[in-house]
C-alpha cells in the first residue's frame, strides 16, 4: 500500500479528531479515536489521543497501521 496514503488518512483521522473536540462535525472518514480503540482496544478521550498519536506514531505502529491500510482498502 502507499506509504503517502496511510500518512494522509492517518492525518485525517487526526483532523476529523480536533474538529469532534473542538464540537464540529468531523469531515468524512474516521476520527483517531475511532482507530486507537480498535487497534489497541484503548478508550481514549480526544486530548489524550492528540496528545499521544501523531501521525508517525500511527503509522509506525504496526496494530495501528493495519487498521489504517483496512479502512484505506475499504474506502
């Protein structure tokens, strides 16, 4: 899979995550909650992810980038 797509869609997720907790609504795609939980199984809220996933992080961990490349195969 490209390695630019997963940076982007992960960045996205980031996004879609400042806008949920800035109380907008989040652009298409999912937030980066959405893909902590389901990697990891971690309930974090929105600052905490922010603060802790940054799109390197996301992509180098290899829970987490195989949940980006299903959600980026299937959109």
């Amino acid at each position: 899979m490209n390695e630019r797509a997963i940076v982007v869609f992960a960045t996205d997720a980031r996004i879609n995550e400042r806008l949920v907790a800035r109380g907008m609504d989040p652009m298409e795609g999912p937030c980066l909650t959405e893909i902590v939980h389901e990697a990891t199984g971690e309930k974090l809220t929105s600052r905490d992810a922010l603060r802790l996933w940054h799109p390197e992080r996301l992509v180098e961990d290899p829970r987490v980038r195989a949940v980006l490349e299903r959600r980026l195969a299937a959109s």
